[in-house]
C-alpha cells in the first residue's frame, strides 16, 4: 500500500463520506482525535435539538412529555433496530450498558433453569465479568463462571469456547468486538453452536454498534446490548440499548421490574403484570434529554450507510497498519490488532513497551488523541464519519517523531490521576 502523504490526500478527495465530517463540531482543526471508539464527536444537530429539548421543558412543564416524548424510549429502540439488523417492537434504550448486562444475564439465567455453567471469555469488557461473578454470588455460586482465555491476548478463542457449550450451559457472553484488541466475532457462527446446545447468547455490541454491520436477526441473535456514546456519537453517558429476540421477549422477565416495565403504568395498581413485548425490559422514567441525541446519531449513520461506513473503517485501519509497519515497526510498536479486516472492528490496537509514556505525548506534545490501554497498547480509533486518510497519515509522522526525537521520555510511568485514558 502507498504510504506518502500524497495518497492520504488523493483518498480524501474521492471519499464518497468526506462531507459527514461537516455535521460535527470540531473546534481544534489541528487536532487528530482517534479517541471516537470511547467518545465520539458531538454532531452539529444535536446541540441544536438539546437546546430546543430544554426550552421545550421551561415552556411545557410536565406537558414536556406528551406523545413525543413519553414512548422514546421504545421509539428510539425502534431507530436503532434498523441500524443493527433487529425488527422494531425488538429494542429499547435505557440505563447503561453495564445495568442492561445486568438485567439480561439475570433474566437468561432464570430461564435456563437446571444448567450450570456461564461462558465468557477474557477479552470480554471487565464490566461484563464483574456483572457475570457477581450475579453468581448472589445465586449462592449455583453456577461456574468459565472465562475462556485467547490464545494470544489478542484473537477470541472460538473453538474453546464452543467446547464448553452442551446442555448444562445456561449462558454464554461475549463482545461483539472486543474493546482492546478490535477482535471481531463471527456472530452468526457462535449464536449457530450455542443454539444447537440450547445455550443463550448475550452480545456486548458497545464497540460494535456504528462501526461494523450487525445482523441480529440474520445471525440468529438472542439477546443483546450496546452503548451509544462511543461509533454512535451521542454523548457522555448516553444510555445503552437492549435487544431481546421478538419469541424469546415472554419467556423472559425483568430482574429490575419498574412501573415503565408493567402493564398500563398509569393504573398505579400494586399488582404487578410485565408489559407484553420489549417494554417488559423498561425499569422508571426514560431519561429524555439523554436519549434524545442517539436519534441524532442514528440518523446520521443510517444516511451514511453501514456498508459505505465499514468500506471506508477496513480500509482506513487497513492503512493505520500498513503506515505503522512502515514507519513505527523499527522503533519496536507492534500491531496489536488481527491483520485480516475480516475479524477486525474499527481501532487498531499498537503495542509498545512505553505505551504509557508514548500515549502521554501523543496528547500533550503532538495534539493527538488516542486511548491507552494497559499494559501496552494504544488505540488508534478510526472513525469513518469524520476520520480523514491525511488525519491517519499526519498521525503516524507525529508518533514518529516523538521516537526520533524521545519526546516520551519527559514522562513518568504513574498512570495518570483521573483514570480516564
Ligand atoms: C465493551 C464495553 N462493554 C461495556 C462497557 C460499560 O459500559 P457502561 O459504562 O455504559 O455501563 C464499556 C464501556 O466502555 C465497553 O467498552
């Protein structure tokens, strides 16, 4: 692959989604922000549409939540169904990620009554695994939680795990695409084999949401969740979304039931009678100025398209590794992603020994923005929607220059105050 900057600029120039980076707030033209895999870019229309959410509140009161706004949290799970190959009626939005785990897992484990045995696997998210050990504890540690280990840090361990699924596994949990090394399963292949064995899936999709195409009802999916802070651009915090299989919805029930969870709510009657539907997965109050955004979001990726979208991330990260084998190999990074696009999300990962220290600099010396993740990688985010070929090329010289000229050195090894990398 060409690697001068004259073909960083010749891409940009024919890139069919150049003009989507104009939708999004950037006030630091210099800066080189591959950090759109933990917090993606605010989008133009969503500074626009929180604002007039606020004057909506001043104006309206409690008639704020009238028809637009009462339902949006099964009205935004129906936009976001189509992003993520699920049918509307499938999907809500609510809560975080790691509390949608939770209610997911709880809700498969008592279903699955009589197995024994939970898979996940160690790239998994440690929020996953918390939730997973910690849900066992308070069942009396009825289950064995099993956390298959890659075989090289980096690639999930597909055959392993389908060793483990027979009919004492109750639940097996996995990331779409896993948040350190961008390893992508073959969804359709692992919800096949669990399915045979009678085994539910629940897929983390945090890292996969906006950045790959998911076909959950194509794969066969069973249960899911997403945030959508992250490829979906809508914000700090931003809740998460929750999929449940349409015949799977009845057989399951809520561990953290709410009035929004029961059968006409505005009864305040003390019985309690889950929703039929993807409702029943609804705990209080939705909360609207939060999830507003991710329409924003979701809009824009639809109109941009999945499949242009995933075109231009595969060969985004595809030139991220062939600039790094170029010009960072000789000074020791190693690329920490697999190779073939085909298991590959929308980061790559670039190891180094002074990964810290290299992450530090990058920031403060070069105005780029990465992530760390320990003990020696630095994700490099591509985001298709606003990251340019010259943004990847223009990154790499910089990373080469704190080399050449040991920029890194000035910093310590401590990790840093916040926690926040
Ligand atoms: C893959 C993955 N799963 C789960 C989480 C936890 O999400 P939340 O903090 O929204 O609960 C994250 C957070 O970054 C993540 O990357």
């Amino acid at each position: 692959m060409n690697t001068d900057a004259a073909y960083a600029k010749e891409q940009d120039a024919k890139d069919p989604l150049a003009s989507f980076k104009d939708r999004f707030v950037i006030t630091d033209p210099d800066l080189i922000y591959l950090d759109g895999n933990s917090l993606g870019r605010l989008p133009k229309d969503t500074r626009a549409l929180l604002n007039g959410l606020i004057d909506d509140w001043g104006d309206r009161l409690i008639r704020f939540w009238s028809q637009d706004h009462f339902n949006i949290a099964t009205d935004l799970g129906d936009k976001i169904a189509k992003l993520i190959g699920a049918s509307p009626g499938e999907v809500i939005i609510g809560e975080s990620t790691s509390v949608n785990m939770y209610k997911l897992f709880m809700a498969a484990l008592q279903h699955q009554t009589g197995r024994t045995r939970i898979v996940t696997d160690n790239l998994n998210f440690p929020s996953d695994v918390y939730i997973l050990s910690e849900i066992n504890r308070w069942l009396g540690n009825t289950h064995s939680v099993e956390v298959v280990a890659s075989p090289d840090g980096m690639t999930g361990p597909v055959d392993a795990i389908k060793t483990l699924l027979d009919e004492d596994t109750a639940l097996l949990t996995l990331s779409g695409t896993v948040f350190k090394s961008a390893y992508t399963y073959d969804m359709a292949d692992i919800n096949a084999a669990a399915a045979a064995a009678g085994a539910l899936v629940v897929w983390d999709l945090s890292h996969s949401v906006g950045s790959v195409p998911i076909d959950l009802n194509g794969s066969g999916a069973d249960m899911a969740i997403g945030c959508t802070y992250k490829y979906v651009n809508s914000g700090p915090g931003a809740p998460a979304f929750l999929y449940v299989r349409k015949d799977l919805q009845e057989k399951l029930f809520n561990p953290i039931a709410g009035w929004f969870s029961r059968e006409n709510p505005f009864d305040f009657g003390l019985n309690y009678v889950p929703k039929t539907g993807i409702g029943r997965f609804l705990t209080g109050t939705p909360d609207a100025l939060s999830m507003a955004p991710i329409g924003v979001g979701v809009d824009i990726l639809l109109e941009a398209g999945m499949d242009r979208i995933r075109e231009k991330s595969v060969a985004q990260t595809d030139y991220v590794i062939a600039l790094v084998d170029e010009y960072l190999a000789p000074y020791g990074f190693t690329i920490n992603s697999p190779r073939d696009a085909k298991y590959r999300g929308s980061h790559v990962a670039v190891g180094h020994p002074e990964a810290w220290r290299i992450n530090q600099s990058m920031i403060n010396d070069m105005n780029i923005i990465p992530d760390f993740r320990a003990p020696d990688n630095i994700r490099l985010g591509i985001t298709p929607l606003y990251t340019t070929y010259t943004d990847i090329h223009a990154a790499i010289m910089r990373m080469k220059k704190i080399m050449d000229e040991k920029l890194y050195e000035k910093y310590t090894m401590e990790a840093s105050a916040t926690g926040v990398t």
